[in-house]
C-alpha cells in the first residue's frame, strides 16, 4: 500500500496561478479531464510525502499546495478540509493494494486465510512508512466526516474470500463481519504503531479474527 509520492513534478505555470486554474474539479458532465486528474493526484502525493515525515500535522494546507506547486484556492476547491485530504490519501493506498490483489490473487484454500493474506499485505505496505501510517490510521479514527476506509476494506475482504462477493450482494451479516475484521485490523495496527505488537503478533491475531468470523461466509 505504498504512495507513490516520491519527488513531485515540477509545476506548470497554469498550477501556480489561481486565475488560470479556477475551474471546477469535475466538468459539466462530472467527468474529471486529464489534467484535472493530474492535478489532484499530485496534490494527494505531496500531502502523502509531508505526512510521512511529520505526521497529519505536517499537512498544513498551505505546505501541500506549495509542495504540489497549485495555488492555495485551487487546493481548496478540491479538498475543503485537511479531512478531505487525508481522505483521499488513504484512497490511493486503498487503490493501489487493490491494484496488488488484482494482479496477484491470494490463493490459499480458505475464506479466512485470502482474507488474511490480504490484510497482511496491507500491514506490510503501510509499515515500510509507519509514520504515513500512523496518521493516517489516527486520523480516520478520530474523523469528524464519513469515510470510505471501512466499507472499501470490508469490500476487499468479501470479494477475496467470498468469490468475488460484492457489499451490494452480501447480506446485512456479511457485511457486518467483514467490517468487523477490518476492525480488528485497524485496532491492531494501531497496537503495532505504537510498539505494543509485533508483526508474528498481528499475524496470529488477525489469523484468528479471520477464523471465526469468517467461518460461515
């Protein structure tokens, strides 16, 4: 689940004049055009960059556009709150260990075990950058607004562990204890974050979560 927020591209003079970058995100049939598209991924990038070296506080809003190279306006016609942005930086890392699970299925026997594998890949992608981590999982946690982090990691678990089972198709029960492991995942990676567990820990933990609710699905 690592950003891909290395170094960020050098601005465009349409970027860092406000004047030249006062469209809306979305045009008028919600379509985001491509250099919109680049524009927002390039703002999550660098507040993702900032997070990792210094936390949810490091994501001033002023910092991330000038790292992004837009003006400060545009910033906030895209994301509103520094909410929104945290938002949208667990998104892409939801995105990219989906794009993993794609192109490399689990492919143990078992409902619980793909389950497992699933989010073990997700602990060792979010810990090669624990401090990314860290604020990301504090701030979702402490969230004012609606996120999407918990139904998209309960999606994932449902589609690799019931066949391609969708939060749509499931019932109310199966999405209750997919969201229920997801849970038990965040609060464990929590407890990793602050030195309480290790990784064989969180493994044998999450191992057994797994088992159990996951053993009629």
């Amino acid at each position: 689940m690592r950003t891909s927020h290395g170094t960020i591209a050098a601005p465009s003079s349409s970027d860092t004049e406000g004047t030249m970058d006062s469209r809306p995100a979305t045009g008028g049939h919600g379509v985001r055009t491509r250099s919109q598209h680049q524009r927002r991924k390039r703002i999550v990038q660098a507040a993702a960059a900032l997070a990792s070296r210094g936390g949810v506080e490091a994501m001033q809003m002023r910092t991330v556009a000038e790292r992004a190279g837009v003006a400060l306006g545009t910033l906030y016609r895209y994301f509103p709150s520094k909410m929104d942005l945290v938002v949208a930086v667990v998104g892409e890392e939801i995105d990219l260990l989906e794009s993993s699970i794609e192109r490399r299925p689990p492919g143990a026997a078992t409902p619980s075990s793909r389950a497992v594998d699933v989010l073990m890949r997700a602990t060792r992608g979010l810990m090669r950058e624990p401090e990314l981590a860290d604020a990301l999982i504090r701030s979702l946690i402490m969230a004012e607004v609606q996120t999407p982090f918990g139904d998209r990691m309960a999606g994932l678990l449902l589609r690799v562990s019931a066949d391609g089972l969708t939060l749509e198709q499931a019932s109310e029960e199966q999405r209750d204890l997919a969201g229920s492991l997801a849970s038990v995942w965040v609060q464990e990676l929590l407890e990793m974050l602050r030195g309480r567990r290790t990784y064989d820990q969180i493994q044998r933990r999450i191992e057994t979560a797994a088992a159990r609710l996951l053993a009629d699905i």
